[in-house]
C-alpha cells in the first residue's frame, strides 16, 4: 500500500488559516482541445493559478491522462481530479477530491461509488482530500444536479446549508465544496457562503457560475477559500487573468490588514 502525503490538504488549511484565497481552474476534458492547450497552460501560470480541478459530471471523451500529462510538460500547477463517479480516477494526477454528495440522499453518491473507488484509492498514492459536495439550487437544473439525481439546496436556505455542512464536518471531512453546479445561472449567494462559513472550520471551495471578478469577489468577501471557474473561461478565456488578478488583489489587502 503505497503511502500517500497531505501536501494539498496541508495547503488548503493552511491558506484558510492565513485568509489566502486560491484560484482553481476546472478543466473538462471533453471540452479541452490538446492543440491549443500548451498556450492556455502558459497563461495560467502566467497568472499563478493555483490548482487545476479535473472532470465533469459526465466524460464522454476518455483523454484525462493525455490531459494531465500536457498540465505536468508545462506546469507545476497541481492536479485535482473533481470526479462525477469512479470511472474518473487517474493515477497521474496529485490528488483527488473525495466527493460525498451530502446536499443530496442518493446513497450511491453519498457512500456506493466511495467502496468501489477506495481500494484503488488506497493504491494508488493520490492525496485524497474527503470534501463534503453541497450542490446550492441556481436557476436552472444542471448537468451534476441529473446525473446524481438529487436536488439541490434551496438557495434561500443558508440553515439548511448551514446544518449540512456542520454535518459533514462532525463525519470527518475535511472540505466543503459549495457549488451552484456549472453554467449555473446564478451562483451561490453571499448568504449560503457566510452561514457556512459561520458554522464549520473547515476550508471552503465555492464554484458554479462565477463568470465575473465581481462574483469571484463577492464569493471571498462572504468567507469561500478558494474559487473554482470552469464554464466562465471556457467562454472566454480574458476572464481568467481577470479573475486571477481579483484575486491576487483580494490577498494583497489582507497582507496589509494582518
Ligand atoms: C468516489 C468517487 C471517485 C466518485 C464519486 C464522486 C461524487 C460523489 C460526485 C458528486 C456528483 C458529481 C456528478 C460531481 C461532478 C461535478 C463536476 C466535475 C462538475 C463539472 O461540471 P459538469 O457537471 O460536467 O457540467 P457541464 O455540463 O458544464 O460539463
Ligand atoms: O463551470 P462553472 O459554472 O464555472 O462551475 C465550476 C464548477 O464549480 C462546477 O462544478
Ligand atoms: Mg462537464
């Protein structure tokens, strides 16, 4: 059994400790095109992008190796795979986001795919970080929402948020990602964010719709550790300097506060 480090996690708790806000860059391997990708790549680290997360609800396009293999030829940013189920696990990637679908009461999303992943989990030296998944109503059904087949938060519940999180944390896990789902129409609200931030310790990753620095901002101010833009970029590849020099200017302010 090979022994895996807790580089990332570390990373995340520390950040949070600091009030350092991380940037992550969701790649979809269906959407990525390898010709041009090289050119991405160099932007973002260009623009200190910190993470890379890695898959989609559903993945049609089996190329996540062939990804990941461009991110390390040009890049030190690490990889994150952000699975819809346990078909999407790759060794080569630095760590893995353990997802437990805990907005939702779909037992294969909440514990079912996790036992058939865990022993080739266990082998395979992945950094596994156990993250609370809370998927927030935003306006329109999402991919995510049907292919897990739970319904989301109601938006205009952060107690509900709040609880659920509270729950996941007192189970042992170590993250709460807080997602809208992508192309969300609308993200999570300050509200969600800031009841959730009020009730667990843990780091905070909001995604899901954040297509403007605003939200991004809107999104830190309210608690989120790090912001995770997929669908935003894709659309429109200026958004990621904008979104990573939000960013860097969110951290720079809380340099001089602290
Ligand atoms: C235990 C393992 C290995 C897997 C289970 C993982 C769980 C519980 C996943 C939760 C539900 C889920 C399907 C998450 C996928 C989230 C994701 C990567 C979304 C990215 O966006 P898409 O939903 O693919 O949206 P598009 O339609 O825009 O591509
Ligand atoms: O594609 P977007 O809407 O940015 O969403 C990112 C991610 O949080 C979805 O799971
Ligand atoms: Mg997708």
């Amino acid at each position: 059994m090979k022994i895996t480090n807790h580089k990332i996690a570390d990373l995340l708790s520390s950040r949070k400790e600091e009030k350092r806000k991380s940037f992550a860059v969701l790649l979809d391997p269906d959407k990525v095109d390898l010709a041009t990708f090289p050119d991405f790549l160099e932007k973002a680290v260009e623009n200190e992008v910190d993470f890379f997360f890695v898959g989609g609800s559903l993945i049609t396009n089996y190329a996540i190796d062939q990804l990941i293999l461009a991110i390390k030829k040009h890049t030190n940013i690490p990889t994150i795979l952000f699975p819809g189920n346990g078909l999407h696990i790759d060794q080569s990637a630095d760590a893995i986001l353990f997802l437990s679908l805990i907005s939702g009461r779909n037992p294969d999303f909440l514990i079912g795919q996790h036992v058939i992943a865990a022993p080739m989990l266990k082998k395979s030296g992945l950094e596994v970080l156990p993250t609370g998944y809370m998927l927030i109503e935003s306006g329109k059904l999402t991919t995510v929402s049907y292919i897990s087949n739970t319904i989301p938060i109601p938006s205009d519940k952060p107690g509900i948020a709040a609880c659920t999180a509270m729950a996941g944390e007192l189970l042992g896990l170590k993250n709460i990602f807080l997602d809208a789902g992508s192309g969300a129409q609308y993200p999570v609200s300050a509200e969600i964010i800031e009841a959730v931030r009020a009730s667990v310790d843990t780091p905070i990753i909001v995604g899901g719709g954040i297509n403007t620095s605003e939200k991004a901002l809107t999104a830190m101010q309210a608690g989120a550790d790090v912001i995770v833009v997929g669908n935003g970029i894709e659309q429109n590849q200026n958004l990621l300097s904008e979104v990573a020099a939000c960013i860097k200017m969110f951290n720079l302010q809380m340099e001089k506060v602290y």
